[in-house]
C-alpha cells in the first residue's frame, strides 16, 4: 500500500513517522546534535551541522510537506521567520502585494523592515478581484495572501488570485495557518508557496514556536532552502519532535474546534449584545460560497465580533472571561481571547487598522476543544459583565 493512497490522518500518524530501525521504537527519537561525524573529508554525508539539516527537522518537514502535497518543507524558527525567508528572494526595487486582513506581525515585517530594503508594499482587498488587479504593477515580485484572514476572517479566492498573480509574473503566497491543512490545501489552488506558523495548529499544544513553507515546485524549494541555511533562522529539533507529535491528532482536533466555533458564531449572531460576527460559516459571510469551494469538512476555528460597546467595555469583556484566556496566539486545545486593536494588530499604523476595519469594538476568539456549552456560558457571563448599564 503506498503512502500516496493515504488517508489525511493516516499520512500525519505514519508519513516521516517510521519506527526507529535501531530499537523498533515506535517513536522516531529525538536528535539534539549539533554536529555529525563524515566519512570522508569534502564528502557529505545527508546531515553535517544542524543548521543545514537535522533528522528531528527532517521528519517534521517530511510529514508536512505529504500532508500538503507539496514536494517538500522547510522548518523555521517561527512563522515570521519563515514568512520574511519568502520576501529575501525580493531585491531592492521590487514590489510586494499584500491582502489587507492580515496578521499584524506581517504587517509589520513588510512595512517596517522589508521597506527597508527598498521593497515597496501595497495592501489591497485581495477579495475584490478588480481592485487586485488593479494593485499590480510592473515591479510586483509577490502576492501575499491569507484566506481566511486575521482579524475579519476574510476569505479570498486562491485559484483566481493565483492566476492573477501568475499572469503578472509574480511568486504567490498564502499564510494558510488559520485554516490548516486539513481544511485548506493551498498548492492544490495554484499556490506556489503556503507558509504556516507552527506554532499554532501544527504544534496544537501552546509548547512550540516554529513555522513553515511547503512548495510544489523543486526549484522553488532549493531558493528557499539556500536562504534559509544562510541566514539559519531553523526550527531545533525539540520543536520539530512536538510539532510532528502535534500533527498526528491535528484533523481530530480542528475538524471538532471547527464544529464548536461554527456553535458559537450562530449564537453569538443572535445576540443582541453582539452587532456583527465574522466567521467565513455563516450564511450572511461575503465569502460563505467560496469557502464552501474551498475549504473542506469546516470553517476554522478562529472567529471575530464586534460587541455593541465602546473601546473600554470591549476590553472589560476580553478581561472577564474565565475558560477563554486573556492572550495572542491561536490553535491550541485551550480557547483564548484577545482585543486585535491592542493586542495582535497594535503594529498596525492607527490609520490602516480604521482604513481596514479593524475597530476598537472587535473581539477575537481562538476556540479549543473545550464543551461548547461551558465556553458561550462564559462568554455570555462576560458579556453580561462588560456591557451592563
């Protein structure tokens, strides 16, 4: 039986995964070396020094890279070093396209440090195509996307985006982490390249930092990878042995983190505390049809609303949960909660988190795999708590 007529969840149980040879652990063991021994001199051998490859490392990439179906992975320090890995194949000059629904920290990595480089940035809906196109111009090197987006839960349209972006010659680019691969496989849209922070649904456990790119196309991979073992922001190996544990329950886990936050989106939309919900499955989403296309067996487990109150209760509610937790991150089996204007997206010049909806008002939610009861008893407590008269 070959591993490419693997189911999803039996690819991340087994796929790079294979018992140990030497104990028949059924494990692979964890390899902290920093260094190994060669046969010969000038003659290498798979592995030399860690920061150019690590067997921990290795297995990590090679179970991501099946469940993507991408021809191969690479392992970073964190997700933003693995985003700002993509933006080093730019060269002064160049210019950068970016969705306007992302996460703050690549905001701030676009526009604080690769310009500069001399990179130009332009943010733009990437869900209005006319105006996607229109965002092109002759010195555009790559379309940065996210779908479903951070904080407004936009979704975007990766097969055309894709095929806008290739017809300007430009590299395409997703930060799939939100919806993971179980429910998203961007290179199967016309992606070129889908980077994932690790820390989050991959390691699934809130005791991981790392991130990730998975490309389809081998020329893309050794571009990458000679950036990366030259600048060496590498995942260790600790966090490549918890990240592949955390693959192995990750369909389990988001298939039901989704179920109850598609619960809590329906019950927070009827409440009259609450003026609006974003979560790409309610049927009242812009972006509701092409999610159904697009993403597979849910929606996520991330979702955002806006409460019927000012800058202060907003906070108040964020402050008044007890099982959602008071911090950034996401994906985890834990549900935390957080105000985007001053947590996640404070990088966000003031101007371009009102330009593009990101309002004080705006709560967002990473839901774990707690009862769904127990968790909208607590949002309904805080709610209670924050906006009373």
């Amino acid at each position: 039986m070959n591993e490419e007529n693997w189911s999803f969840r039996t690819r991340a149980i087994h796929v790079g995964q294979a018992n140990d040879p030497a104990t028949g652990a059924v494990v692979p063991p964890l390899h902290v070396a920093s260094t190994f021994v060669q046969h010969h001199a000038g003659e290498w051998r798979e592995f030399d020094y860690s920061r150019s490859g690590n067997p921990t490392r290795k297995a990590f990439e090679t179970t991501l890279a099946s469940l993507e179906g991408g021809c191969g992975a690479l392992a970073f320090a964190s997700g933003m070093a693995a985003t700002h890995c993509v933006t080093m194949l730019l060269e002064a000059g160049d210019h950068i396209l970016a969705g306007a629904d992302i996460y703050g920290g690549t905001y701030r990595l676009l526009h604080k440090i690769c310009s500069r480089s001399g990179i130009e940035v332009t943010l733009v809906d990437t869900t209005n195509p006319a105006a996607l196109e229109q965002a092109f111009t002759p010195k555009t090197q790559l379309l940065w996307l996210e779908s479903p987006g951070n904080p407004l839960m936009s979704i975007t349209d990766l097969k055309a985006c894709a095929d806008v972006g290739h017809r300007h010659g430009a590299l395409v680019g997703v930060d799939s982490t939100f919806a993971t691969p179980v429910l998203t496989r961007p290179l199967e849209h016309g992606i070129d390249v889908v980077m994932h922070s690790a820390t989050k649904y991959l390691g699934g456990h809130s005791d991981m930092l790392g991130g990730a790119l998975v490309v389809r196309d081998p020329e893309l991979l050794k571009r990458l990878y000679y950036t990366q073992n030259a600048t060496g922001a590498v995942m260790g190996p600790l966090e490549a042995f918890l990240g592949s544990r955390g693959m192995k329950t990750l369909d389990l886990r988001v298939r039901e983190q989704s179920r109850t936050a598609l619960r809590l989106a329906e019950t927070l939309a009827g409440d009259k505390r609450v003026a609006k919900v974003f979560y790409p499955g309610l049927k009242s989403h812009p972006g509701h049809s092409i999610a159904v296309r697009q993403m597979v067996g849910g929606f996520g487990a991330m979702l955002s609303f806006e409460v019927a109150g000012d800058f202060t209760q907003t906070k108040r509610v964020c402050e008044s949960t007890k099982l959602f937790q008071l911090a950034v991150s996401l994906g985890a089996v834990e549900s935390l909660i957080e105000q985007p204007a001053s947590m996640s997206h404070a990088s966000y010049d003031p101007a371009d988190r009102k330009k593009h909806g990101i309002n004080d008002g705006l709560i967002r939610l990473s839901v774990g795999l707690e009862e769904f009861d127990d968790l909208w008893a607590d949002l309904d407590q805080a709610l209670a708590a924050a906006l009373k008269k």
